[in-house]
C-alpha cells in the first residue's frame, strides 16, 4: 500500500532538513505554470531540502490544518515549525532563495 501523503509530510517535517510545501489544484492554471518551476526546484535542491507537492482536492484535512485558501501556497517548515508562507506564481530563483536562508 502507498504511503499516505499526510504520513510523508509528517516524516518529512521530522528531518533537520528544510521542507518546502506546494498546496496545488491540479485544475488551476497558476499551479499548471507552477509545474515545471517545482520540477526545476527539486532539481536544483536535490537533497538540502524536502520538497513536497500536495494535491488539495484529494487532500482536504491537510488543508484545513494547514488553513490553506487560495492554490498555490507554499509553506517553508523549518525544525517541523512553519517559517515563510506566501502564494501565487513565483519564480524559481526566489523559491530556492528562501530554501537556502534555512539550510
């Protein structure tokens, strides 16, 4: 059986290891943009930081806990605490500047 998402986001903010987290709506055409930027992201961090993307409409709980209100949002955690938060489009260079503030 596959591991639920909310059980890998768990053991994810359990590392001493940044973790990036991308709330998406697969049918929302800012988190389509945002695609191909997360993809490079990972890339580019490989393994420095976490980096995790969470399907909102199959996720609900964990968007209730995390009081998600728009797509994309992304949640920086740092030490399993929440550092940075912010939405929309953005570029990949600042993504990857506020991962290596808390490396």
């Amino acid at each position: 059986m596959a591991e639920s998402i909310e059980n890998k986001l768990t053991q994810m903010l359990g590392e001493a290891k940044p973790t990036l987290v991308e709330f998406f709506n697969p049918t929302c055409p800012r988190c389509q943009a945002m695609a191909p930027v997360m993809d490079q992201l990972r890339e580019r961090i490989g393994s420095k930081a976490n980096i995790l993307q969470i399907d909102e409409s199959a996720n609900p709980d964990l968007v209730a806990k995390y009081h998600v209100h728009s797509h994309p949002v992304y949640i920086l955690f740092i030490d399993g605490q929440e550092a940075w938060r912010d939405g929309g489009v953005k570029p990949l260079s600042e993504l990857e500047d506020m991962i290596h503030r808390f490396e």
